[in-house]
C-alpha cells in the first residue's frame, strides 16, 4: 500500500493529531521535570540550611565546650591560688556550673552527630565528656589539697593533673578533628547531590530536547506530506485544466491512478476529458463524412452533365440525320 492510497481526509488528521500529541507530550514532559527539578531543588536547598544550620551550631558548641573546659580551670585554679579566703570561695561551685554546660553541649553535639547521619560525632563528644570529668576530678582533687595544705600539698598533684589537663587537650582536638571531617563529609554530600541535580536537569534537558526534535521532525515531515500529496498535486491539476481550457486534451490526465481524493478529482477530469476526446473525433469524423458525400455528389453531378450533353448530342445527330434523309439524302450518315 502507497502512501499515496490513503485518503486525505484521513492521513492528514492523523498527521495533525501526531503533531498535537507529540507537543502536548513534550510540553506535559517539560512541566513535569520543571516541577520536580523545581522540588529537587527547594528540597537540596533545604537540606544545604538545615545542615548549614547544623555546622555553625557545631561550631558554636565547639567553641563554648573550649570555653567551658577554661572556665572550669580557671574556677579551681582561683580557688587553689587564694585557698578560699577573703571570700572566694565560689570556685567549686563556678567549676560545677561550667561542668554542666559542658555536659550539656556534649549532649547536643551527640544528637546533631545522628541527625547529620555522621555517628563519630557522639563518639567523640562521649569520649571528651568522660576525659573531662577524669580533668575536673583532677582538678577539684588538687584544689582541695592546696586548700587545705597550701602549695606544699598541692603542687605534689600538680603532675598528675597536668597530664591530665594535656590528655583533655588531645582528646578536645580530637574531638575538633571529627567535627570538622563531618563538616568535610557534608560539604561532600552537598556536592554530590548538587552534582546529581545537574546531571538529573541535563538529562532532562536531552530528553526535552529529543521530544522537541520529534515534535519539530513531525512538523517538517506533515509539512513536507501536504506539499508533496495535497498542493503539488492541486497545483498540477490547475494547470493541467488550465492546457484543457486552451482545448489541448493531447496530455492524460495527472494523478488519475491515486485512490484519494485527489485521484478522483483527476478521475473526474479524465471523464470529462475522454467526453470532449470522444466528441472531438466525432466532429472531425462528421466532417471527413461530409467531405466524401460532397466529392460522391459532386463526381454524380458531373457523370450526369455528361450523360446529359452526350444525350443532346445523340438527339442532335438524330435530328440531323432524320432531316437529311428525309430531304432525300440518303448518302448521309449518323454518327
């Protein structure tokens, strides 16, 4: 079956329909990964906030635990140093106060550690509170010891707490380590997932750009079909009609082989054509005909003329003769 069998009033709706669909489907596409690229990015945003958040509250838990370590041995260290007279008294209840903040910021560096998804982060802040209260054991043990016996009894545990004091060091810069190789791990993830979003958009821009291609590829090729199939052959038909007005039907009729539309308008013309084809051998025959019986009659009328002055010559000579012998002649002869 050729392309040429199917009928226009059906090709070219479907045809038209494809194209419709094809642009419906591509901008129904477009929106949907514009709205989800849309979402993907509020939720990525989100998401970067949030752990923005996270990070700066960490930095700042981070900067109040060092804070509090140095209030709390400021606080022994005043006490140790005035052994509690003249009214400073108030170190162990200042360390005391400083413990608890501290305790409090380790405990909220362990839950933002399980929000973040970064597990290190409670391990360390678990390992820093247990080696700060080892420190503040320490350091209440020596501040009693200078209270009560002054510098000689004091600094006999002044060893023993500064190895304590350097153990807590290790253990706040070991705890600074894994709040910043979190900070690192989320800056990765960010990455990552922004990353994947622009892959995701630039994947989604192909496939737009594919389904455009195929709505502009269905245009060019509906187009190129109504060219081809409807307005050449109209064009061709008009022209055609245009030679049989000037009354030259020597040509057939163009597209009278099709089997839609236009095939039967070329039929209708090939009719009317072969009626005017007929007609016109029909008039030139009635004037070969004419032409014959007028040579037949004229040939008749000139044997008759002969026959006629043959018999006027007969009856002459007749006459002639009947006349000479009647007068005696009898010598002449009829010729």
């Amino acid at each position: 079956m050729r392309i040429t069998d199917i009928r226009l009033s059906l090709a070219v709706p479907i045809a038209v329909g494809a194209l419709i669909a094809a642009n419906i489907v591509a901008i129904g596409f477009a929106e949907m990964q514009i709205s989800k690229l849309a979402k993907s990015s509020q939720e990525l945003a989100s998401y970067t906030r949030q752990n923005d958040g996270f990070i700066k509250e960490l930095e700042v838990l981070t900067k109040g635990i060092e804070l509090d370590i140095l209030a709390s041995q400021e606080a022994l260290t005043d006490i140790s140093a005035t052994r509690g007279m003249d009214g400073l008294d108030d170190g162990f209840t200042r360390a005391d106060e400083a413990a608890a903040a501290l305790a409090e910021k380790t405990k909220r560096v362990s839950e933002l550690g399980d929000r973040l998804g970064e597990p290190e982060l409670g391990a360390a802040a678990v390992s820093l509170g247990e080696r700060f209260t080892v420190f503040r054991a320490a350091g209440v043990e020596m501040a009693k010891a200078y209270v009560a016996g002054g510098p000689a009894e004091g600094n006999k545990l002044m060893a023993s707490f500064d190895q304590v004091a350097d153990n807590l060091q290790q253990e706040v810069e070991l705890a600074m380590a894994a709040i910043h190789a979190a900070e690192a791990e989320i800056d990765v993830q960010i990455e990552s997932q922004m990353a994947a979003k622009l892959a995701e958009a630039e994947k989604s821009l192909y496939i737009g750009l594919g389904f455009a291609g195929l709505a502009l590829a269905l245009g060019l090729i509906l187009m190129m079909y109504i060219v081809r199939n409807v307005i050449r052959p109209l064009v061709g038909m008009k022209d055609y009609m245009g030679m049989l007005a000037t009354g030259d039907y020597s040509n057939e009729v163009p597209y009278a082989q099709r089997k839609d539309e236009i095939g039967e308008m070329a039929q209708s013309v090939a009719y009317f054509r072969q009626g005017e084809v007929e007609r016109k051998d029909a008039r030139a025959k009635s004037a070969a005909e004419q032409a014959e019986i007028k040579r037949l009659e004229e040939e008749a009328a000139e044997r008759q003329a002969a026959e006629n002055a043959e018999r006027v010559r007969v009856i002459e000579a007749l006459t002639t003769g009947l006349e000479n012998l009647s007068s005696g002649n009898l010598a002449y002869r009829i010729n």
